[in-house]
C-alpha cells in the first residue's frame, strides 16, 4: 500500500528530450509537492499544489512544468533537458498547505541527463 | 535563501551510543521537522515540534527548540545500525506561500 507512488524510479536521457514523472498519492491529501534534491542532497522546493491550484512556484526554469489533473496526481513535465536538471526528484504530499501536516514523500525519481 | 543548516555534516558512532545532531535556522518559525532518509529512498517524517514548544520526545527521539537561538537538536538515544541514514531539519517560515524549507542534513553512521 505506497501512500506515495512516483514513476519512473530511474530515467536516463540525452540533452534537449522532453520526459515526464508521474506521481500519485492515495492518502487523500489535498496539498502535493515537487521538490529537486541535488548532488549534496540539498533539498529544494519547485511547486506545490493545492487541490489542483498552483500556489507555490520557486524559481524554476519555465521547462518545467508541473500538471494536476486531481488532487491525488501530481506529474511534472520537463522540457529541451540539460545535464544541470539532473537530480533525484520527489514527490510529497500533505494533509494541508501549512500547520502541523508533515509531508509524506515518494521514494524518488533519480534522472541522469547525458 | 536556505533555511536550516545541520551540524555535524557527518557522525559515525558505535551502537548503543547517543547521537546528537545540530539545526539552526534564519527566520521565524511556525514549526521545525525532522525527517530520516534512508540511502535510495524517500523522506520520512519522525517528529514536530511547534514554535511554542521546547522539548518533545518520540520513542528513542528527543527534540529541542530554542528560538531565541533558532535552534534545535535531535538526540538519538540507544542507536541502532538500523539507524544509519541522513537526518534532516525542516522549518515552516513563519510567512504565508512557503513551503517547508531543508537543510542539507547530517549522514549518520551506525556500526555495531
């Protein structure tokens, strides 16, 4: 029972394709995340959504674009690849937008851009 | 801009032993998290502890806050090699539209 499924867990590419990563949650959470963890696991926020709204939007190259078709799904869609997109990639969901909801994450999408 | 910072970076200790790792923060908080990674997987949340709070206990877990020093610390207690994973801090900012914020985490080391 994967409160918070993403996929693929590996996606190699070349520079300049376009992929996307699925992710769906079946904890009945109205809030869902996208966050970039790098080389040195640094962890970065890129969008949130709540209830299918967008309401957070780091800095984040306009390639990128996230897509919820419901509140359970949260795909991110990358475009024209490069090598600096490559990281591991989460997914999270929580209960509300902010408060005391911790965020209950997927176990990652690690893409390698070549 | 970043919000929390981990100290140490890295801990390796033997089983049984106490583990004590080190967050500090900019900005006000409404709350603080800690979060467990094991190596190829997702975060998992172990304990939160709110603004107003100072100290609170989860099993084997002890959080502490000091806000007037944006800090915390997160003792393990008893550690397992199960254990062995990268502990991260969160803060929610005080500010509305920002989600959790991470630090870059303490790897910690187990071994029995």
């Amino acid at each position: 029972d994967t409160a918070v499924s993403q996929t693929p867990k590996y996606l190699v590419t070349q520079m300049g394709n376009d992929k996307s990563i699925k992710c769906e949650q079946n904890l009945g959470h109205d809030t869902m995340y996208w966050y970039k963890q790098d080389s040195k696991k640094f962890l970065k926020i890129m969008f949130s959504y709540n209830n299918k709204e967008l309401i957070i939007n780091e800095t984040v190259p306009n390639r990128f674009s996230p897509k919820s078709p419901d509140k359970a799904h949260l795909n991110l869609h990358i475009n024209s690849l490069e090598l600096g997109d490559s990281a591991v990639y989460f997914c999270a969901s929580s209960q509300a937008t902010r408060g005391v909801s911790p965020l209950h994450f997927g176990n990652g999408t690690r893409l390698t851009v070549t | 801009s970043q919000q929390g910072e981990e100290d140490p970076q890295a801990l390796s200790i033997q089983e049984g032993e106490n583990a004590t790792m080190n967050c500090s923060y900019k900005t006000s908080i409404n709350n603080l998290q800690w979060y467990r990674q094991n190596s190829g997987r997702g975060l998992v949340h172990l304990i939160l502890i709110r603004s107003n709070e100072r100290e609170k206990h989860s099993g084997r877990l002890r959080v502490t806050l000091d806000t007037s020093k944006k800090s915390s610390s997160l003792l393990i207690t008893a550690s397992r090699a199960a254990d062995t994973a990268s502990y991260f801090c969160a803060t929610e900012p005080n500010q509305a539209g920002t989600a959790l914020i991470f630090g870059k985490g303490t790897t910690l080391s187990v071994s029995s």
